[in-house]
C-alpha cells in the first residue's frame, strides 16, 4: 500500500490534462484550487500507512483482500457482508469528521466498483459469452495490488433530460461506443461534475440510466487511466474556487482540505483495449448497475454527511463558547437537535446495512427504502445544520475582518480588541473558528447568513414572543372551557 508521499509522486509521474479557469495546469496537483481535494485523497493514504495518525480510522481503512490476499484500502474494497457496509459507514463518517472534505476520488468508486462486479458476475452465471467478470476482476486485482484511487464516472451530460439517449440531437450527449475494433473500442462522451476525478489514478466509467433497446451504443462500462489520450479535464467554476485563489490561507477556513471540488470530464474519441472493457452493448444489465450503484452512493454519501454534522456541532459549540454563551438554553437546544438529525441518519443507515440482501456474487446491497430514506431526510438536516450553525455562530462568519487587515499598523491591535470574545479567548482563534464555521455552513454569501442574523437572531425573536404572549389570557379561557372556575 502507498503513504501519502508515495500518491502524490504517483500523480507527478501521470501526464494528466486538467484544466482550471481556462488554463492548462500542469502542476494540477499543487495548484491552490486542487490543492484541498488532493490533500483529501493523501489523507486516504496517511491515515491507511501510518496508525499513529489515527489508530480508529486505520483500523477502519485497512482491510483484507479477498482478490489478493494481502491489505487493501477499504475504498477499494469488494463488499462480502453486512459487516464490511457497517464498516464502509463508519469509516465515511470518520473520514468526513476527519477531513472535512471531499474524498469523492476514492468514496464513489466502492458504489461503482461493488454494482459491476454484482452485475458482471450475474452475466456470467446467465451465460454470457463476454468475460466480463474475469476482466473486471483481473483489473481489480491489478488496482488492489497498486493501490490506486480509482474515480468512479455515472453523471452523463444528458442533454434534454425528456428525452433517452438514442433520441438526442447530438448522440455524444451520452457516453456511447463509436467504434468496435480488434484490440478494443473507442468511446466519445462526458462525465460531468466528478467528484476528485483528477486526482485520481484511473477513470472506471458505467451508464448513468437504464437502457433500451435502442441504446446498445451506450450500454458501456469500461476503465481507462487518467491520462489516456483524449481524455481532458475542466475543473468546476464554483465561486468558493475564487476564495482558494485570492485569500490567505487563514481566511479560509478549512484551508487544508477545503469542501468540495469536482471537473467535467471528456472523452474525445478515447481507445479503451478490451481487457478494460466490462459492458459493451448489454443493456438489459444497466438497470440493475444503475440501481445497485445508486443504493451504495446513498450508503456512502448519507455516512458521509453524519461527519458533516459532527463537525457543524463541534466548530458551533467551539464558536458558543468562544461568544461566552454556551451554556444559554437555546444554544444547547440547538446542538442537540443538530445531533438528533447526525444519529437519525446514521441509524437510517445502519439499519439499511442490517437489512441488507445478499446478490449471487456475495456483494449485500443495502435496503433500497431505507437508504432512500436516510438520503431525504439528510438532504433536509444538512439545510437545517446549516441554519443552525450561522445562527450559533453570528455574523461574525461573514463580516469578520481578514488576515491582512490584522495585520495593519495600529488599525490590526483596535481590531483585535473589538473583535474579542469573553476572557480567556484569543481572538485570532475566535476569528479562525468563524471561518470554518462559514466553511462549514455552505452559506458563503452574505444574504442567507445576514438573513439569519440581522435585526436579531432567531432567539431574540423567540424571547419577545415569551414575552409578550398573553399567557394569562389564554390560561383563563382554557379554565373556562373546562369548567374551573377563577
């Protein structure tokens, strides 16, 4: 297995093309907008190389292969119980609670890699005359040996969602074979927003919908390197990019590992050797890919965001404190429904795991109603979290005064002093906990947190309603109604 100095060589020596605001970066992998999802992905490496990092987290991440007989990282790992999805949760909501970041160039590989395994090994058993599975599992074997992070490749570009893959106006629109030769085919396409992808080793793509009849061309699941010909690279355009770009490292909160970053990915005519194709023209098997790989994404991304949280109440309870008003009633009330909506997730997850069924090749896929359920009551407790955290926290997350400023002459020290917290706090940590909770909330614009905090925040408003309800009143006309008399 590789440490984290050993992956980073292992991109160097790749010739990965990427693009980042309109420019080919060659250094991907150090410049400041990469920089957070690539210390992600090292920290996958770290944590698996080095047990002092993090003894609970390495005895999460390493495991035994099944293909090879020797470790492997759990990312890589092909799922044989209930056990190995309990401990593919666990170490999700770990890594977030560790990282804060996207681990997406290693997490969406485990739901591709366990659906086409499940669904090439039911191909065999039905009698298909392709070796897929044997492929699939010489290419896993290879992967597992190298231990390389392998970007897992669903989102089509789909152009009008109305309509299905063979009736486009352009029919690259969806990731299609557009030639069959002797050594291998040749495939046109995109894989729009990636998470990690370019800091990843290997693509390793499969259909994003179920198929027709009709759609044969598109019914294809196949592994290339990163830096195969006609494969480029456009990173996304988020705002917060503009942030890693222009900021000190110390006004950006979760500097290190950042949140997010993901790149569209073209396929212009790449050549792909038949030993790497695992699905070429099958697309009866596609509902079933879809459909496993989309229960296994849940699992993870649901794990996932259970960290998300665990970190929301800590920087909360940290900023609570620092305000000197942690121990006030409101406070507390909202941490612990942050907690309640962290550990109704997980449970949801949990039980998924526990319920799961086992496919013919031993993979269990997790209970489909369940793990949808997690998956939409996370998408609301994330939004919640999120309110939550900017009420906690104050304005201060985004009217706070940058690193340059402090450093101004004079003006610096009057900043410092009005920028104080109760006694006992330095004010510069006051100021980098209101950036990571920023970070964290997701609400970098001013609008919604200043929505949150202006003109009061939500307590205040609470305080003048137990003030000026009449209770009193409404005591007197509930006695009545219940014949007691005054």
């Amino acid at each position: 297995m590789m440490n984290g100095d050993e992956y980073i060589r292992s991109l160097q020596a790749m010739k990965t093309i990427v693009y980042i605001n309109g420019q080919k970066v060659s250094d991907y992998y150090s410049h400041p907008v990469m920089k957070p999802a690539v210390n992600t992905l090292k920290a996958t490496y770290d944590l698996a190389s080095d047990p002092e990092l993090d003894s609970d987290i390495h005895a999460l991440i390493v495991t035994e292969s099944d293909l090879t007989g020797g470790r492997v990282n759990r990312f890589l790992k092909i799922l044989q119980s209930r056990e190995d999805l309990l401990a593919r949760m666990k170490l999700q909501r770990a890594m977030m609670r560790y990282t804060g970041g996207c681990f997406g160039g290693r997490c969406v590989a485990g739901a591709v890699i366990n659906s086409l395994w499940s669904v090439t090994y039911d191909m065999e058993k039905a009698g298909c005359s392709a070796p897929y599975h044997q492929r699939f599992r010489n290419y896993m074997k290879a992967v597992q040996e190298q231990d390389l992070a392998v970007s897992g490749n669903i989102t089509d570009a789909k152009g009008d969602r109305s309509l299905p893959p063979h009736r486009q106006s352009d029919p690259d629109l969806y990731v299609r074979v557009v030639e069959r030769r002797k050594d291998g085919i040749v495939v046109n396409g995109a894989k729009l927003q990636q998470s990690g992808a370019p800091v990843a080793h290997e693509r390793l793509v499969v259909p994003t919908s179920a198929l027709g009849p009709d759609e044969e061309p598109y019914a294809v699941a196949f592994a290339v390197p990163g830096d195969a010909e006609g494969v480029v690279h456009v990173n996304d355009s988020s705002c917060i990019n503009a942030k890693f770009e222009a900021m000190d490292h110390e006004d950006i909160g979760n500097a290190t590992f950042g949140m997010h970053q993901s790149a569209h990915i073209l396929f212009d005519h790449v050549f792909v050797p038949w030993d790497r194709v695992f699905l070429c023209g099958e697309w009866k098997p596609c509902r079933d890919l879809v459909h496993r790989f989309s229960d296994f994404q849940r699992l993870a991304s649901s794990s996932c965001r259970c960290g998300y949280i665990d970190l929301c109440i800590g920087a909360a309870s940290a900023m609570a404190d620092y305000n000197g008003v942690s121990s006030k009633s409101h406070i507390q009330e909202k941490l612990i429904d942050m907690s309640v909506d962290a550990e109704t997730i997980y449970g949801l997850v949990a039980g998924a795991s526990a319920h799961s069924t086992d496919t013919a090749s031993g993979v269990p896929l997790p209970d489909t109603m369940i793990i949808n359920a997690a998956k939409i009551y996370m998408n609301d407790a994330i939004l919640r979290t999120a309110q939550k955290l900017a009420d906690i926290g104050g304005g201060i997350l985004v009217t706070r005064p940058s690193n340059r400023d402090l450093r101004i002459p004079k003006v610096g020290d009057l900043l410092r002093k009005y920028h104080k917290g109760r006694d006992g706090i330095d004010v510069e940590d006051r100021l980098k906990m209101a950036r990571l909770c920023e970070s964290l909330s997701g609400l970098a614009s001013m609008t919604p947190i200043l929505s949150v905090i202006a003109a009061g925040p939500p307590a205040t408003q609470r305080l003048n309603f137990r003030l000026m309800t009449d209770l009193k009143r409404d005591r007197r006309a509930a006695e009545r109604l219940a014949g007691i008399a005054p």
